[in-house]
C-alpha cells in the first residue's frame, strides 16, 4: 500500500501533477461541486478506484468493504485526520455512486502515474506462464519485479503488502473478473508478474 509520501512523491511529477488538476476539476464541475480536496486526496482517490471496482463486482458494496476501503484512503490522505472528517473517505462516496460513469478516466489517469513510474513496455511479456503456476515461481518473480510496481499491484488489489507472497487465496468468481477486466483496463495484463499473481488465486466455485 503507497503512503502519503509515495503519493507525494508521484505528484512531484510535472506532467502528473497537471493531469490530476485537471481530472479533479472535471469531476468536482460535474459530480461534486462542493467537494474540497487538494490534488495529492484527488489522486490518493484515484489510487482506490481498483478496489472500489473490485468491491462492486457483485452490484453492492458491504459495510466491511466500505470500512476496509476508508481504512485503505486513511493511509493515503495527506495529513492526519483522526477527530476530522477524512476527505478522501468523504470523497470516495462519490466515486462509489458514480464508477462506471468515471472510471475510464480514473483509470486513463493510472496508467499515466504508472507509466511514469517504471518502464512497463520494458516489463511486458509475449511468453505467457503456464496454466499452473508453483508458488516458488511467483515467489521468485515478485522478488525481480521492480518494487515500484509490486507497490502498484498490492496497493490496487490487497488489504496489505504482505499479502503480495500469499501461497493461499481464494476470491469469488465476480470479484476474480472484476480483477481481470481491471487489469486489462490498466495494462497489466500483459506483465508476466500480473499474469502469475492472478494464477495465485483460487477462484470459488471453479474446480
């Protein structure tokens, strides 16, 4: 999961730092006009979108999907916001009712901050791993992916870093396609350590 410091640090990026500006204007004009976020809570937002989608993959998102995302934006909000209403938390209301209306452009806005970050043409596979993949494999080739990426991936997809090297997943067949159709979306799909994360799983009902 990034910090506020990663965050800021992303946003320290010129061509970033205008694309944010004029997405959170775009949206605050059409969704949320008296919402009042900084650009670095705009983009921290947008980090969440994944997971937002992932939540909804089913139609609805639960009391504990709610909760762990909040707790998720807390992390990524500039400053502390422990006895103040959390604007990224607050913020995130409006992303829920209005996702599939925005999250191409969430997710144009990713694919930029990723771009950005690391060399991902440099990390795309033509030789697709085998259809079972050990979980020594993956292991090993997290531990070569570039930590900026693995930054990405744990932060759009798992409750906690940690969770990158798991050897035990499971996941509803939903929310499984739902991770699919995010990661085409971004790209990822074409990164050999993607395509092995996803074979990690153990999609419910699938034998």
């Amino acid at each position: 999961m990034f910090t506020e410091y990663e965050i800021d640090t992303m946003m320290e990026i010129r061509e970033l730092q205008e694309a944010t500006f004029e997405l959170k204007k775009y949206f605050i004009r059409n969704e949320a006009p008296y919402l009042e976020l900084s650009d670095h809570d705009f983009f921290s937002l947008v980090m969440m979108t994944p997971m937002v989608g992932v939540a909804k993959a089913d139609g609805t998102i639960s009391l504990f999907e709610e909760l762990a995302l909040n707790k998720k934006a807390r992390k990524l909000s500039k400053g502390g916001y422990f006895m103040k209403k959390d604007p990224v938390v607050y913020g995130m209301k409006f992303v829920i009712q209005k996702y599939e209306d925005w999250e191409d452009n969430f997710f144009d806005l990713l694919k930029k901050a990723m771009a950005r970050s690391f060399d991902i043409q440099a990390l795309q596979s033509n030789d697709p791993p085998s259809a079972t993949v050990t979980y020594e494999e993956y292991k090993r080739e997290v531990l070569k992916t570039p930590y900026i990426l693995i930054r990405f991936m744990s932060s759009f997809f798992l409750e906690s870093d940690e969770d990158i090297i798991n050897s035990k997943r499971t996941i509803g067949r939903s929310e499984y396609k739902a991770m699919q159709r995010i990661g085409e979306k971004l790209g990822m799909d074409k990164l050999r350590v993607f395509q092995m994360f996803m074979k990690t799983y153990e999609v419910k009902g699938v034998q």
